[in-house]
C-alpha cells in the first residue's frame, strides 16, 4: 500500500509540472458548453436506442467494458461466480450469450470469449455505447435474441495528443492507460492505446480461506490508423490489437507452481491470448451523398489455457468475419434501404477434461433492410435475412421496428423479431467448473454438443414522454418485452447439487420484462434518473418449472448526479451516486445437501450503494475518488463445501451478491490538448 501511496504522488507531482510547462503551447481561451446528458434517448430514431457517452462513462471507475452500465437502468451487471470477480451482464432478464456485442457493428463478444470478453475491453477506450433493445438490426447477423450493445472506439482524427488514466483501490487493483495519437497528414491519423492492470494482494473478507477476487496481470495494446478523405468520399480503419490476460485464485495456500492440478490446495488459473485485426472501408458516392458502400472484415486468435482444481477447460477459437453492405434510397429519402453479403467462420479447438469437443462452423448469408421515414411522426424498419449455417441449416430471419409520435416530445415503438444461435455451453457456462458439479449432455442427437439450435422470438412496445415539471425537463419511459423461446438448450441446476444437466427445451421457456424510467432535473446542474424492473423469467425443467435461477424478479435503480458550474480554467467539482436495490432470487437446488452446505430457496433482498466524487483542476488534469458497495452488503456463505473443495458438495456459482464487501478507489486523468 505504500508503494502504491507514492506511485501516486510521483505521479501527480510530475503532471502537474508537465501541465505547467504545456500551458506556454496551448491556448488561453475557455470553451464553455451547455451541460449534457450522460444518457441519451432520441424521439426520433425508429428502433430503442440509448447512447452511452463518454460523460458517463466517466461517472465510476469504468476500468472496463463489463463496469462500464453501473450506472446504466437498462443493463444489470452481477457477479457470475465466488471467484473470478466477473461481472455478467443480462438484458430484459438474459445473459450475455443473447445479447449481440459488437465492435463499431463487428460482433467482438462472442463464442471463446463469451465468459470473460468484457472485461477485455478497457473502459477509457471507448468513446460511446449504443444500447438497443429488443430485436437488432438483420445488417448485423442473426445471433440477437434480446438486444444488441455497439461500442465505439475513439477515433484518431478527432483524439487528442496523449492521455493518462491511472487508477487504484483498496482490493489491491492497480491500473494505467495511456493514449497517444498522431494526426500524420491531411489525411492520415494513428493512436495507439496501451492498457495494463494488475491485483497484486490476497484478499479475504469473509474468512472462508478463499481469495475474493482473482490475483492476475493483462496486457492491452491497441494500435488504430483512420483515413479520411471527405472530398473524395472515402473512409477506413484499421485495427490491430494484442490482449494477454493471466488470472489466479482459489485457496489462500495455493501455489500454482506446487499444486497445479492436485489435491493439496484448490486453485485455478485461467489464461487467455487473443490478437484481433479488423479493417472498415467505405465510399460515400460524390454525386448520391444517400449512396455509400461499405466492406468490413475481422480476424480474431483467441486462446485459453484453464484449469479448476482437478478440471481442465481448453479451448482456441480462430474466427474470420466478412460483411459487405450497399446503402441506397428508393425514389427519395424517405425510402432508404441497406442490402448485402456477409461470411462468419470459427475453428474450434476445445477440450473439456481432455475430452476432444472440437468443431468448425461457418455461415453466408444474405440480407436486405428497408427504412421508412416520412421525417414527421412516423418511421418503420422492415427486414430480413437468409442464411446457411452448416451446423443450423438453412433459416430465415425477420425483424421490424415501428416508431410513432402521436404527439408532442412522446414516442411510441414497436419491435418484433426472431433470432437463432449455437449454444457454446461449456465457454458460456465456465463459472460451473469451478464446483463439484458433473456436466451431462442429456440429449445427444443434435449437431450442437449433441443439442439443437436455441431459437427465440423477441418482442416489445416502449412508450416515452418528455415534459416539464416544476419549471424542470422530466421524461418517462415505459417498456415492456417479451422473449419466446421455440427452443433452448437448457443449463439445468435445479435437478441435482451434484450435476449440471443440458439438454433441449421441452415444454415452455419465456421472459417477461416491464421497465419503468422516471428522469427529472431537481435544478440545475442536479439530475435524478430511477428504474424500477419486473422480471418474470420461467423455464420448464426436469423437476418442474422455476423461475430463472440468480435472477431478481424486482429491483430499483436511481442515480443522482451533481456538478458544479464551470469556473476559471475549467475547475469543477462533479458528484455521483447510484442505488440499486434487488429482491430476492431463486437459488440452485441444494436441498438435497448436508445441512451446513445448504442455501435456502430463495435468496434475501440486498442493496448496493456506489459513489463517486471528480475535482477538474483544469480542462487538462482531473482526480477522482469513490466506493462500491459502500452500505458493505456482503453474501453469506458465498462457497458452499469450503472446507473441503475436493468434495461432492463444492460450488463458487450460486452468488447472487457481493462477496469482497467495501470497495474504494482513487485515480487521476491527465490529457495534452
């Protein structure tokens, strides 16, 4: 801690020199702007979208992509097992896998880095986050069941010189970025981003000789080049990006160089290798400035190397994407359409306890999306989408989005839409090797681990209203979605505390999610912004039907956020804060266990507080400081069978709340403008 202590103030010391020197070479002018929202939701655009900017962004910590929605209504973030320290993300109710996470629209989170992809993702690297709910556009695949995140990277042609994040809390995480750009020509623009992190303490809270959070190191290095050449109508990036990420935990004792994969202590390593390069093309017609084409393509390495206590999980993913798309008008602009081609190939290499489950899918498919806009009230997306899967088949996708203004500062929309994948059970389901439970593929006559594809249909009515009250801008929102599983490949934990079963649905599977937002300015510069959430999820298991295990039926989310006015050379005082309320859940069954291993039904209701306060000395140079789980609400009995995790009683999954308590952290942003 003392290290970290004077990291800290050599740090700060030398900024504020640097930022001295700089001032001779920078200009004296200050730019006063209106204030924005952190969150923005259009009455004009046809489909459900909110943007995430980079003002909210800066709200928490946002060390990556998986805590960048702490304070987003729209997603809830938890923990997935006792561990990791992952955080999972779940939309109208549904994890990730349905979720489409794409990289400015090139899918990125998905098939080997479905457990851990987000946390891969370092959070000052991003510049927006588009949130849609419901049924996605048909342009980017057929995988979107309940909703699609878009993030977009910082471009280098408007990035600033260089920027430095440094961070670090009280769980022993340390972390740096640094972003230099460089504008080559007219032209021709380049950042390069580098990301590192490391937790360099053992920690345990609760006493039960496990490590709360994970020890472990990542490496991130981004290198971005942006042509633009407007007069000719031309555009491209190219990335190229090196990821190394090594994680430790398990018992306090373990030593992985001792005890690797004996009985002695209980420990894991997980260690993943990953190099992506991706380009974007696009020509913009001179004369038809509604015409453009684009061609995007993207080569993804992934490569992990686990093991939990006596389980190893391998697996190597090679992955080639390829998507070409023609946007054009009917007649005028109020008919518009995008059609194309686009080409997906993953190589699998994955061993499951050295059982060979290796395989190769690939898809072509075609597509065609029509947009109506008569640019007053009125505005639908229709489209649909061929494609040939080896492994799914030959199948057809639909999708429509409906807007409507019926009249002033309000917005209704519908959405409709159907959406089909291969289940990866053992990537997305990791946190269950790290118990004592036995994985069983009931069903063996499918092309998917023995399963048949998962398909879905999606949708929902969203209803918004601006207006004024008390002389102060308020909005609400009102949302209701419904997801209809036609199949499913079933990850059954109510059966048995020994067992993990799969298999495909037979009978019902649905998720039901109401959301109601209510946002008003108090005054100004002071911002309320609360959520409360229904969930009625059901599934038919083997034992009967249950609610969706580790899935609140009601929460509450509100966030207050305050900042000063902006006085001479920008300095500004900035106050968050975010309350988020779960009811209780349905936990695994466990009855079947040894008293002292047993959970009960249901899980009790719990809160989480977070806060964050931000002091801008000047538009250069900010610090900020602030607490997770501040209220320390902490989960009882986090890991069943602790005291003997070689046992048939093990299990780190069941986590419904926080397990490392009190969380604080400080950090500093410096930029050359």
């Amino acid at each position: 801690m003392k290290n970290t202590i004077l990291f800290f103030i050599l740090l700060v010391s030398n900024l504020v020199f640097c930022q001295e020197e700089i001032k001779k070479d920078t200009l004296k002018t200050v730019k006063v702007q209106a204030s924005r929202r952190g969150l923005k939701k259009s009455l004009s655009g046809t489909a459900n979208t909110t943007l995430v900017t980079s003002k909210e962004l800066l709200k928490a910590a946002c060390c990556n992509l998986a805590e960048s929605f702490e304070t987003n209504p729209s997603i809830d973030v938890n923990f997935s097992d006792a561990l990791t320290g992952t955080k999972q993300i779940k939309m109208l109710g549904l994890t990730s896998p349905y979720i489409m996470i794409t990289e400015e629209n090139i899918p990125s989170v998905r098939g080997a880095s479905q457990a851990y992809g987000l946390s891969f993702m370092p959070g000052t690297w991003v510049e927006s986050i588009q949130i849609n709910k419901g049924a996605g556009s048909v342009v980017n695949g057929f995988e979107s069941i309940s909703g699609q995140i878009n993030t977009e990277l910082i471009k280098p042609m408007k990035d600033i010189p260089f920027f430095l994040n440094a961070y670090g809390s009280t769980d022993s995480r340390l972390e740096l970025n640094t972003h230099f750009n460089k504008k080559v020509s007219d032209y021709w623009a380049t950042s390069l981003f580098i990301h590192g992190n490391a937790r360099v303490a053992k920690n345990d809270m609760n006493d039960d000789g496990f490590l709360d959070n994970p020890l472990g190191k990542q490496i991130n290095l981004a290198n971005r080049w942006q042509y633009s050449n407007p007069e000719k109508g031309w555009v491209s990036f190219l990335n190229l990006r090196y990821m190394n990420d090594k994680k430790q935990t398990g018992e306090l004792d373990f030593d992985p160089d001792r005890d690797r994969l004996t009985t002695n202590y209980w420990g894991s390593e997980i260690n993943s290798e990953r190099l992506d390069f991706t380009s974007k093309v696009g020509y913009v017609f001179k004369d038809m400035p509604y015409q453009s084409i684009g061609f995007q393509n993207a080569f993804s390495n992934h490569n992990q190397q686990s093991y939990f206590g006596l389980k190893q999980y391998d697996i190597k993913q090679q992955s080639y994407y390829s998507n070409l798309i023609f946007n054009s008008i009917i007649s005028n602009t109020k008919n518009k359409f995008a059609t194309g081609l686009n080409f997906t190939y993953d190589k699998y290499s994955e061993f499951v306890n050295l059982s060979d489950v290796s395989r190769i899918d690939n898809s072509v498919g075609t597509f065609f999306e029509y947009t109506y806009d008569n640019d007053d009230n009125f505005s639908f997306i229709l489209g649909g989408r061929f494609d040939y899967h080896n492994r799914l088949g030959v199948f057809f996708t639909p999708r429509l989005h409906v807007k409507y203004n019926p009249w002033e500062k309000s917005v209704f929309r519908f959405s409709a839409g159907r959406g089909k994948r291969a289940a990866n059970i053992y990537a997305e389901n990791q946190n269950l090797f790290a118990s004592s439970r036995v994985f069983s593929v009931v069903d063996s006559n499918g092309k998917i681990y023995g399963l048949d594809p998962e398909i879905a249909w999606n949708y929902g009515v969203s209803f918004t209203q601006s207006f004024r009250l008390f002389g102060m801008n308020a909005d609400t929102t009102f949302d209701f979605y419904r997801t209809d599983f036609q199949n499913q490949a079933v990850v059954d934990v109510m059966n048995s505390p020994q067992q993990v079963l799969f298999y495909n649905l037979d009978g019902k599977s649905y998720a039901n999610s109401l959301q109601l937002d209510f946002n008003l300015e108090i005054i100004k510069h002071l911002n309320l912004r609360t959520a409360y959430k229904y969930y009625d999820i059901s599934t038919d298991y083997l034992s009967g039907s249950y609610q969706r295990p580790l899935q609140a039926k009601h929460r509450f989310f509100a966030n207050i956020e305050y900042e000063t006015h902006i006085k001479e050379k920008g300095k500004q005082w900035k106050f968050d804060y975010t309350f988020n309320w779960l009811g209780k859940q349905q936990l695994p069954f466990t009855s079947s266990n040894p008293s002292q291993d047993r959970l009960p039904e249901f899980s009790p209701s719990f809160a989480v507080m977070n806060a964050q306060i931000t002091r801008t000395f000047s538009s250069t140079f900010e610090m900020y400081i602030g607490g997770e789980n501040i209220g320390n609400y902490r989960q009882d009995k986090a890991i069943l069978g602790s005291d003997n995790p070689f046992g048939p009683y093990f299990d780190t999954s069941i986590v419904y709340a926080p397990v490392f308590g009190q969380m604080y952290y400080a950090g500093l942003r410096f930029k050359i403008k």
